[in-house]
C-alpha cells in the first residue's frame, strides 16, 4: 500500500533466508527452524490442554495443581522463544510500517538491512546475557519462589536457546545482503560485550557520553549502562 500504513502478518510472507546464498548454513537454519517451529507448536497445544484438564477437575472435584501455572508458562514462553528464528525468516513478526510506503525502493531495502544489524546486535547481547544467566542457574541452583519450585534452569535453557537461533536468523539475513555489514556487527558486539565484562558495566557506554552530559548530573545515574 503505496503512501500508507502497512503491515506484516505472522507467516504471511515468503521466507526470506537465501539458502542458495549462504550455502550450508542457510540450509541448515531453515532446517532446524522448521522442526523448531512444529515443536512449539505442539508446546501450545500441550499447554492448551493441560490448562483446560487441570482447571476442569478443580471446578468440578476441587483438585488443586501447584505447578500448573509455570508448566502453562514454561511451555508457551518456550515456544515463543523457540519458533522466533522460523517467524524471523519470514519476516512474520506482526509491525507497522509507516515509512516503507514513502522511501524509494532502494533506500527502504537499506532501511531493513540496518535494522537487521540492529536486531542482530541486540539479539546477540540478550543470548549471551542469557546464557550467564543460565550458567549461574545451574551453579547456584536456583529455583523459582513458587510452591512447586522448578529449577531455574529450565527456562533459561528455552530463552538461551530462542535468543541464540534469533541471532544466527539475524546474522544470515545480513550476511546474505552485505557480509561486510554482518563482520561489523559482530565486532561491534564484541566490542560491547568486552567493555561490559571489563567495566561491569557501570559507566555509560562512550557512545552516549556526549548525551549524558547534557542532564543533570543527579539524573545521570539509572541512564544508560551496560547490560
């Protein structure tokens, strides 16, 4: 819709991963996200299923299950976090696109192209942010508040993985447009995560310096730090 809004329903489009390409590793992600996909899909259903037994027998024979609501939430979180990198591929998350009816074709394919580098820096940073998460899980061996008390590890397990796949998805749709613009992203993160690790990050990435020092001092401390 030229000059309007537009919009992106969930698998409405072609898949947009280039396995001719990107050779091996196109083909290899378009694999793992299908089977990834139909597995969270039956994650859904299970929920589903689950949530409608149990609250069935409680109405009616006053059973009371202390574990429905994380396996529900295990479950459904899982595959959201799992299907993600299938759903990128089709570019099927739901958005609202008010400029691309606007911008000349090749501005609004750089346009896209930037954002996937964007994307893929955040979706890296989340994955290994996760991942320590997950590692500290399994050291501490923590568990959740709830009477049942599942291991934590559970569900950093499903986001590690989730985040993790989103960012390769991410990376094959950059690097199959500019590998340049994929190895620069990836330094970036690098770069980002190794400031982290050497600062903890408690000081304001440098890049934002010059706009922290235009407020107020007292208002500098919750603004922008590292992850």
């Amino acid at each position: 819709m030229a000059g309007g809004l537009q919009h992106d329903a969930i698998l409405a489009g072609p898949d947009m991963t280039d396995t001719s390409a990107l050779s091996g590793l196109g083909r290899f992600m378009a694999s793992l996200n299908g089977a990834l996909f139909n597995i969270s899909a039956l994650s859904i259903v299970a929920a589903g299923l689950i949530l409608t037994v149990c609250v069935t027998l409680s109405l009616f024979w006053g059973m009371s299950f202390s574990w429905l609501d994380e396996v529900t939430i295990f479950l459904i979180a899982g595959a959201i976090f799992l299907s993600s990198g299938a759903v990128q591929s089709k570019r099927g998350h739901i958005g609202i696109e008010l400029l691309a009816g606007y911008l000349p074709k090749r501005t609004n394919q750089l346009r896209m192209h930037l954002i996937d580098a964007a994307c893929l820096f955040f979706c890296a940073v989340f994955a290994w942010k996760s991942g320590l998460l997950l590692l500290e899980a399994i050291h501490e061996g923590q568990t959740s508040h709830s009477a049942w008390g599942p291991p934590l590890w559970i569900p950093y397990t499903l986001l590690t993985i989730g985040m993790t796949l989103l960012a390769f998805q991410f990376a094959v749709q950059v690097g199959s447009e500019r590998i340049v613009t994929l190895i620069a992203t990836l330094v970036l993160t690098a770069m980002y995560l190794a400031w982290v690790r050497d600062t903890g990050g408690a000081h304001v990435f440098p890049i934002f310096q010059p706009l922290v020092d235009l407020i107020p001092a007292r208002q500098t401390g919750p603004i922008i730090t590292g992850m």
